[in-house]
C-alpha cells in the first residue's frame, strides 16, 4: 500500500515519556509496579529497552535473538499484556525499542543463526544475515568464519578442546560450553562409519535402518547448490528432523547401535586429524578470535562478533522480523516504536516507509479503532522516532516517515549551552599544557576512524576493496588500480567522511547534499594522501567518486555502481561512531562534558541564538521528536555533564587546582613503560568531579566506580591497552593510581573543596536543562532516575537501580502543596536531588494541564542576555514562559551559591505580553502591567522559572 502525503489522525502521540531499562532482575513486573508513579509524576508514555527476546541474562537487550518472541526472562507475552493493561488504566502510553539492524548469535540461543551453521546456504534462513559466501579467502567459500577459540585452532584441536558429541537429541560440535551443530551430510558420514563398525551382534533390521538413515542425509542436496529454492531448504530442514528423529528411535530400541556411537566419536575425537576432518565438513571454520577483524565473513554490529547483521531489505526478513510488532499494534499493548541504530539499515528511508505501511494495516484493523487516542494531524500513522546522530550543521531528511530523532541532536545542542565559550582558549592551552597533547579534535577524530579500519574492521574495508576491483577492472582507465590502492582510497575517503552517512537508494534517489558531502570527503582525502609517506594517484579518488556519485557511462554500470555505494554507506557509520564515540572521545578531554554521542568535542559551547535557530527548525519541522538528557548510551549524565561544564567558567581555578596537585599526581603515576599517562589522569579528574555523590562518600562505591570507568575509558583510547590486546601491565598502573589518588586524604580534602565550589552550579546547570528539556518545542525524554540527579557515568554504570520509593516519597511532599517556602526549603537541600524530581513534577504537571500548548504550540525566543536561556511556547491565548539561568558562577562571580535575586542587577525579561502570571515551580504569582520584567523579580527566590499565564 501507498501511504498518503496528507495528513492523517496518529492513533497515538506521546507527550513525554520515561525510559526504563528493562532486565531479568527488573522485568515487566517491576516495571508495572512503577507505573503509577510515572502516572503521578505527569508522564504519558512509558518507553521500553528492547522486550524481544535475547541473550539470556542480558542486562540491556539488544542482543536480540528472536523478534517473534517476547522475552521470557521478562515474562513474556502474558508479563507484557499485564504491563500493558495496568499502563491503559492509568492513561499511559507505552513505546517499545526495536533493534531492526542485527540479532545476538552468541552462545547458540539464536535459532535462526544455528540453523544457518547446520545448513549453510541451505539453510531456510540464510537470507536473514549479511553474509559474504564467497569472501576474499576462498578457503571460507561456502562456509561462516565463527571467531571464537581462545588460542589459533591448530593448538586447541590438539589440545583436545574440540570435540565431537551427541546431546540426546542431536549431534554437536564442542568447544568448552558453546555447541555448535554438524551439518547433515557429515552427520551422515558419521552414521555410514557406525554402521560399519557395528558388532555382529546387532540385529539386521538395526543395521538397514543406520545405513538408510546415513544415505538419507549423504544424499541431501549440498548446502551450497545452484538454484535451491525456499521450498527446496524447507523440505531439506524436514527431512533433516524426520532423520534425526528416525536416530533417535533407532538409539532407544538398539543398545549395539548405542554402543558404535560411542565408540565412533570416542576414536575421532582421539584423533586430532580425523576430527579436522570432519570440522571441514561444516558450513561454518572456527577459528581464533583474533582473525575476526581480517577475515570475518558477515557483516556485524560494529565490530562486536556476537552482533550480526540483518537482511531487512530482503521483505521476507522485513515481515518475519516485524510480525509480532504488528500484532503488538493491532492489539493495542503498544502505542509507538523508538529505532535504533537505523544508519546501518541498507535503506533507511524505504524502511521507514514500510514500517508505516506495515503499522497502518495493523492500526486500520485494530479493535481500538481510529478514534483510540490520536487528536494530532500527521503523516505517518505510527509515532516512530529513530537513534540518528546529526552532526553540526547537518539536518534530518524531512520526507522520511518517522516523528524525529531519539534526541541526541537536542542534547548536544542543550549541553553546550553550559559552556562558556569565552573560556575556550584558556581551555585549550591548560589541557596542551598539562597533557603535551597539540593535536585538536578533528586530527584525533580522524586518526579514530582510521584506527578502527585498520583494527577493527578491516574485513569490511576488504570487501568493499574487492568489489570496487571489480569495478574498476571493467573500464580501461580504472583497470589498473590495484587492490592495495582501492582500499587505501576508500580508508582515507570514510576516515574524512564529514557525516555518519549519506542515504543513495538502489533507484539512484538520494537525499539533498549528499553529493556534496561525498565531494567533501573526497576532496579532504586526497588531502591527506598528498601528505602521506606513499601517496596515491589522485585518479583513484576520482574513480571512487564517480562510483560513490554513479557516474556511469550505462544504465548497467550505474546498478553496480550503486550497490556498492549502498555498501559503503553502510560501512561509514560504524566506521564513524567506533573511531568517534569509542575511540576519539576518549583521546581528547579537553572538557569531557562535550565528549557526548551526538556532540562535538570540537564545539566549545552553544549561544542562546544558536540553541534558538535549532529549536524553532525543530519546532516547525519535527515537533515530536524526542528530547533527550540523559540516555542507556550517553557517556556521562546529564549532572554529571552539568558539573563538568562548570569548569568551563573558572579556568583560573580549575588550572590552579592542577598546578597544586601535579607533583603528587606524577609521585603516584608510576614507572615507564607503565606509567600512567597525563591523559588518563585528565580524564580521571574531570570525571571525578562529575560524579562526586552530593551525599558525600559515605556510600563507599565512588572510587571502585571511577576505577571501572578508567579502565574501560584506557581501553576505548587504545593508546596503552585495549580491548583486543589488553595491557595488564598498565591497567594495574591505572587502577593502582585511580585507587591511591582517591583514597589520598590530603587531596581528597581538596577535591571536595572543590567540588563544594562548583557543586551548586552545576546543580542549577541541571535544573535549568531540565527545565528546558521538559518545555521546549518536543516530546520530552527522562532516563530513569534522572528526576532526581544523574551523576552516572558510561554504560554499565548508567543502569544502575533506581530508589522508587524514595522518588515516590518525594513526589508525595510536593502533591500536598507547592509553595514558595517549600521550594525553598528545597533548594537548601538540593543535594538530596529533591529540587530537581520539583522541577520535573511541575513542569510535567503543566504539560498535563496544557497538552495543546505544549504539543502544539509556537516557539518564540526571547532575547536575555548572556546570562539567561529564554523561550515562551504560545498557543491561542496560552502563554508558558521559560526562564532558565546559565553561567552562573560567572554571572554571581562565585559569591553566592545560586543566582537569585540582587545577582541579576538591572536587567529585565521581555515576556510576551502583560498579565498574571505564576511561577508553578513554586507557585509564586507576579502581577505585571507591563510585559518587561526585573528578572531579580521573576528570580527572586528560586532560581529558575516557567511562568503560565492565567
């Protein structure tokens, strides 16, 4: 079907949202008895970590394993329609996360994936996974490379830790817990040879019926046979169970068949040949773990083994995968969906539209009918919001057929504005000063994706090389071209790629300035070739870019052309995201506030008008978007970034504070090659102000945190160690550091003082950003527990329990009467987190109160000076005004704690017209018969506001 271009009633439209992370120690249960605080607190949606099911035990669920599952550690489909019907009674929506990119493969619980290692290209699944059957090394033709030995596999086939075995029910291969199944014609070898070795004892009927069965799978068709149909895979996979099944039998009636089953594996598993033998036999090579990166076969998640790619492109996989979603619709136990990691989708925008299509028919027949609860116009009739990163400058396709973004564009934009710009090159020359570290964060981003095709993912570079060779070797000006140097090409030519991707479709169709970003990077990659030790011929580059832009001579070459450039654009943001999230965040820590996924480290701060332009493009374009703070990815959070940004306003404090400490900071680091470097040590500091617990250390877990956190930061650098090659060496030299640092009285006893310094603004830092986050132009998004404050760090720290009760406690202080005094009262006592869940309930209740103004309404900057982050959202007669501070340590100068009253001097707020108005954080009420206001008046004794008009 055809989706209309019109506008049309959504059946559902959030207007905020909560995102809780489920896991089996957190499932629907314990998330349905959280439900009617999220009702109370005055959110609309509850939104879902991914409820599919996945890797046993998995604490994040994106290790998908069956999409037609609900995931039992959850409580399956019976646990989520109870989630659901108690989420109805209390009026609330529910979004669900789907992982449309990849599925978990790992420790043989995905059944899809084992199919495909039993049956190979036979398998009635291979066309789920991007798998390259007929890779570079033509030993794996045919065949899935499965890296997985601890060792080279020579030496764990003689060390005896493969074996052969029979489970029962069926025949495996293993190695140490992981099972891998056999393929059937060498299952039948193996019965051909028991049926040899049987005693004479045995009964002729027992010994027909082993051979027959032994035939039956010799004589399947091979896996990797021409021109095998689905109906041909099908009828091998049941002929495959009516074997085993006939085994099985045979087993149970005949101990001497019993007997030779033993017998055979006991002697090939003695032997080290006869069982490589056998290995070769299947559809997939074991190999060690460390050759992934070279010769892995199928495309995967990044570069994370047990992730492999999905064939959504292929509609037999779109409709498979998407099955129980749609029923989940059509049965009204979920209302949207949040995508993730739809760049790495072969064709988001075609996508996109199926899913609408798909989530129409299931809408149009649902029992709740059209009138469910959609009052909003729009064209798409599902709310579906897609993980994008943006990078600066660049914008989201407006036709595609989602609501908006997850919210990292909102979030980086938010965050800078916390960021005193004017402190940028005094940042800038106390962390070269102290770090000796020149290189800035373009050079380093750079190096990151550079790095991560050479290290990380290579395999993929390789086959895009050995498909652009082919091309090239089709027209007499690119015959030349050797392998080496188209991949050295394509290398340079992603490693300069200025956004995560373009979006070509297989038509030729693509997005407005995608041509010009291709341009770009091929322009900053000849650049750099002229500068390396071994330059290529810039026709090289030219080459790649008339493919990349299907500049071709016909209509055939320009097809081929384009599936290569699909596979490139495929490539280039993995490429992006692990040479920039996970590799160059961690190298330069300039601030590491502005080290955030969506962010750029480059960016020192964001103006008011900057942070205004973007918010009435979103406003205009892309109303429902998510807005995002706090996320299951961000590295830092949201208070713990609110912190941090603070030294942005003190550099003289914060560079004498390192000048003090550096002698002990060396005396602790260590020797070489082990000692610690400056970097890390950096990082170290800034981190552990923003995480330092407003409640003091009492708790006892701050330094073990921090430790964990540098670890993993070191090994995500990969200049000392590393995931793939960890140096042990220097993370005992880090941890010993981290440990002595944090436990050294002296300097713990000035590092509070410091964090007494800076800790009431950064507190107002985040209750300003929340305040914004809740009222601007969007569909607000809180983390779970960043109602109060978020001082987490990166994932797995991020996920940590969260105290309802306490959060439940609160919440029922301020339903018995908000007032000036007790907003005050919780201002003094703002590091109980308190202040913020204040700052959360109102603004949500307001939302409540005025969903059209809210959802609905115009954006309208006002201008306030440096000090101030002003907006008003109008709709009809409805005015809320958003007062929010910034800099306020520069503001007040450090004298005073908060930025209230007399700290604001003369100046005044222009709102947008004259009235009552009540600040309903703390239910103050300001008559005016003008519309500028003293802001010492609207500030006067909280300091932030969001002003209704009565």
């Amino acid at each position: 079907m055809s989706l209309p271009h019109s506008p049309l009633t959504t059946h559902h439209l959030p207007s905020s949202t909560y995102r809780l992370q489920l896991h089996k120690d957190f499932p629907f249960s314990a998330a349905r008895k959280v439900l009617p605080y999220l009702a109370r607190l005055g959110i609309t949606d509850v939104y879902l970590s991914p409820i599919w099911a996945s890797t046993p035990s998995s604490t994040h669920g994106y290790d998908v394993t069956d999409h037609s599952q609900i995931n039992p550690e959850l409580g399956g489909l019976r646990g989520l329609r109870q989630l659901s019907a108690r989420a109805g009674e209390l009026g609330l929506g529910i979004i669900v996360d789907f992982v449309p990119n990849h599925m978990g493969i790992a420790g043989g619980h995905n059944p899809y994936w084992e199919d495909v290692l039993r049956h190979g290209q036979g398998s009635r699944y291979a066309h789920f996974f991007d798998i390259a059957w007929q890779p570079l090394k033509r030993e794996l033709a045919g065949k899935v490379l499965l890296p997985m030995l601890g060792d080279p596999y020579g030496r764990v086939l003689e060390r005896g830790e493969l074996a052969l075995e029979w489970s029962g029910e069926d025949f495996f291969l293993r190695y140490w817990e992981r099972r891998l199944p056999l393929s059937p014609r060498s299952m039948g070898t193996l019965l051909e040879e028991m049926a040899q070795s049987l005693p004479r004892t045995a009964s002729d009927t027992s010994r027909a019926e082993l051979g027959s069965i032994a035939r039956s799978l010799q004589n399947l068709p091979r896996s990797n046979e021409a021109h095998l149909t689905d109906e041909d895979r099908l009828e091998r996979a049941q002929e495959v169970e009516v074997a085993t099944r006939r085994f099985v039998a045979l087993l149970e009636s005949s101990r001497a068949v019993g007997g030779a089953l033993r017998a055979t594996l006991e002697t090939i598993n003695a032997d080290p040949h006869r069982l490589d033998a056998v290995i070769a036999e299947q559809n997939y090579r074991p190999a060690f773990w460390k050759v992934a990166a070279e010769e892995i076969n199928y495309r995967r998640f990044f570069d994370i083994n047990d992730l492999a790619a999905l064939r959504m492109e292929d509609p037999r996989v779109f409709e498979w995968a998407h099955g129980l979603l749609f029923e989940l619709l059509r049965g009204g136990l979920v209302q949207g969906v949040r995508l993730d990691h739809t760049d790495g989708l072969y064709d988001p925008e075609g996508y996109f539209r199926a899913l609408q299509e798909g989530a129409a028919v299931a809408l149009a027949s649902s029992s709740l009918g059209a009138e469910e609860s959609g009052k909003t116009l729009s064209p798409w009739p599902l709310y579906v919001v897609a993980e994008k990163i943006l990078e600066l400058g660049e914008h989201l396709p407006t036709d595609w057929a989602i609501h908006g973004t997850t919210g990292y564009d909102f979030l980086a934009e938010l965050n800078g504005v916390f960021v005193d710009a004017a402190h940028e090159d005094d940042f800038s020359a106390l962390y070269r000063r102290f770090t000796a570290d020149r290189a800035a964060y373009p050079a380093q981003l750079y190096r990151g994706k550079s790095l991560i095709q050479r290290v990380s993912l290579p395999g993929e570079v390789n086959v895009l090389a050995e498909a652009l060779e082919r091309l090239a070797a089709g027209n007499w000006n690119s015959r030349d071209f050797t392998l080496s140097n188209l991949r050295n090409a394509i290398r340079e030519t992603i490693a300069s790629f200025p956004v995560y991707r373009t979006y070509l479709r297989l038509n030729g169709e693509r997005e407005a300035g995608d041509d010009a970003k291709i341009a770009h990077a091929i322009r900053e990659a000849k650049a750099h070739n002229r500068t390396s030790e071994q330059p290529l011929d810039p026709s090289v580059f030219d080459f790649l870019h008339d493919v990349l832009t299907l500049n071709a001579p016909n209509e055939e070459l320009r097809q081929a052309y384009a599936e290569f450039a699909l596979k490139f654009q495929q490539l280039t943001g993995p490429v992006t995201a692990k040479g920039a999230e996970d590799t160059a965040f961690y190298r330069y820590a300039r601030l590491l506030s502005l080290n955030e996924v969506g962010g750029d480290p480059a960016h020192f701060g964001t103006s008011p008008a900057a942070f205004h332009a973007s918010a009435l493009a979103r406003a205009a374009q892309w109303p429902h978007a998510m807005l995002a703070g706090s996320t299951h990815d961000t590295k830092r959070g949201e208070d713990t970034r609110a912190r941090i940004s603070v030294l942005s306003e003190m550099p003289q404090v914060w560079v004498a504070f390192l000048n003090t400490w550096t002698p002990l900071f060396d005396e602790l680091a260590g020797q070489e090659p082990e000692r610690v470097s400056r970097l890390d040590m950096y990082t170290l500091l800034q981190n552990a102000l923003g995480a330092y617990p407003l409640s003091g250390l009492a708790s006892g877990d701050f330094v073990e945190r921090l430790a964990a956190y540098m670890l993993k930061a070191a090994r995500e650098a990969k200049l000392h160690t590393g995931w793939a090659a960890p140096n042990e060496a220097y993370e005992a030299a880090l941890g010993a550091f981290t440990r002595r640092l944090l436990t050294e009285p002296d300097f713990m006893a000035a590092l509070d003082e410091l964090h007494r310094l800076i800790s009431p603004y950064g507190a107002q830092n985040g209750l300003s950003a929340a305040l914004v986050r809740l009222t601007a132009a969007g569909v607000p998004d809180t983390y779970q527990g960043s109602e109060g404050w978020n001082q987490s760090l990166v994932d797995p720290d991020n996920r940590r329990p969260v105290d309802y009760a306490a959060f439940g406690r609160t919440l029922g202080r301020l339903e018995r009467g908000l007032d000036p005094a007790l907003a005050g009262k919780l201002l003094q006592t703002y590091e109980t987190g308190a202040v913020k869940t204040l700052v959360t309930w109102a603004a949500l209740q307001t939302r409540g109160s005025y969903p059209e103004l809210f959802q609905q309404g115009d954006y309208r900057p006002i201008s306030a000076g440096k000090y101030l982050l002003a907006y008003a959202r109008t709709h009809a007669e409805q005015v809320a005004v958003t007062v929010a501070p910034r800099l306020a340590y520069s503001l007040t100068r450090g004298k005073t704690p908060w930025a209230l009253g007399e700290s604001w001097g003369n100046r005044t707020l222009t709102l947008p017209e004259a009235g009552t108005y009540t600040n309903v954080l703390t239910g103050q009420k300001l008559r005016l018969n003008t519309a500028k206001v003293p802001v010492a008046k609207v500030l006067e004794d909280f300091p932030l506001a969001l002003l209704v008009r009565g």
